[in-house]
C-alpha cells in the first residue's frame, strides 16, 4: 500500500515542479502559479533534465478569447515557425463537429477559451529533440450556440532547442485569469 508521505516527496507518480520564474503570475511558493487580468503568463525553469514527461493544468477564464502557446528557451518565446498542430471538437448543443489543423505556425493555438480549462501533456521538452504535445480544452459558456465544447489536439515544435518553459497568451484582451500547475512525471 503507498503511504501519503511517499506521494507527498514525490515517490511515485506525478510531482509538482516549481518554476525558477514567473512572469504575469505569482508563484504560492510550492509551484502553483495564479494571475489576474493578463494578456500573457510565462513560467522559466520548468523543465529540466529530472523529467521526460509533464503534464500543465491551466483551470482559468478568458473571456471567449483563443488561448495560444509557445516554448521558451531561457526566458524567451520561441516564435519561428516550427509549431505544427491539430484540433478536433464538439459541442454539446447541437452536435456540431469540425477540425482544423496549422503546419509551421509560430504557436500553438487552442482556440476558444471561455470559463474552462486546459490540460496539456508535453514529452521531452527538455531533451534535444521534437517537442510533442497532446492536450483537452474544454470551454463552458452560460448561454449562447456551441455554448459547451470540448476540443482535442496534438502537436509538434518541429526543432531540436532545449526549451525550460512556456507561455501562454490570449488572442486579444487582457481577461485571463486562474492558475497553472506543472506536474512531472516521475521516471
């Protein structure tokens, strides 16, 4: 039987990372990383040779807004045109199904981002090779058509940087607020 205190240092399974630096954001000092009325938050020193694997949990509200994503490198965004993704989704009110794909984008885009969240699973940012992504939007609104949708996508940052961090950053405005953890997974 695991006992808590194995999971709490980390024995087994996922493990809260804490972020060298924040930007837009203030770190509670055990890794969980908040903000308020932002256009952009960016974490340093996230990943790290310690884990191949990491999954980022962004529970926040933008406004209907397209929530985007890049990789960072040293406490810059890495904005060449190397992002290739695609996206599936539906909605829960009427069904309606659609999907799009972007090859050599400068970012990843997760489209629209009302009151939800994003979950996002990303391998071997780290390491010198392809970064690869899989991630779940879900977006709930409280009225409107497609009020309800989840989206689904993969992606591929298509060079062999070694990358510490991420941003994330609305289309338009400056409504996003909530949280980021990340969480490795233990080797």
């Amino acid at each position: 039987m695991t006992k808590a205190r194995d999971l709490a240092n980390g024995g087994f399974g996922l493990v809260l990372v804490k972020p060298s630096s924040v930007v837009n954001g203030t770190d509670n000092g055990k890794g969980t990383v908040t903000f308020s009325a932002q256009s952009t938050v960016s974490l340093n020193g996230v990943f790290t040779s310690t884990y191949d694997v990491y999954k980022i949990l962004i529970p926040a509200v933008g406004d209907g807004n397209s929530l985007q994503f890049r990789m960072r490198a040293s406490g810059t965004n890495e904005t060449g045109s190397i992002y290739s993704y695609s996206n599936a989704f539906i909605t829960s009110d009427s069904g309606t199904q659609s999907a799009d794909k972007v090859e050599l984008g400068s970012l990843i885009d997760f489209r629209e981002f009302g009151n939800g969240s994003v979950s996002i699973e990303i391998f071997k940012p780290f390491l010198s090779l392809y970064t690869s992504l899989n991630w779940v939007n879900t977006v709930g609104r409280t009225s409107g058509a497609g009020r309800n949708r989840t989206r689904q996508g993969t992606g591929i940052v298509g060079n062999t940087t070694s990358y510490d961090g991420f941003s994330i950053f609305l289309d338009a405005g400056t409504a996003l607020t909530g949280t980021i953890q990340v969480y490795g997974y233990n080797k």
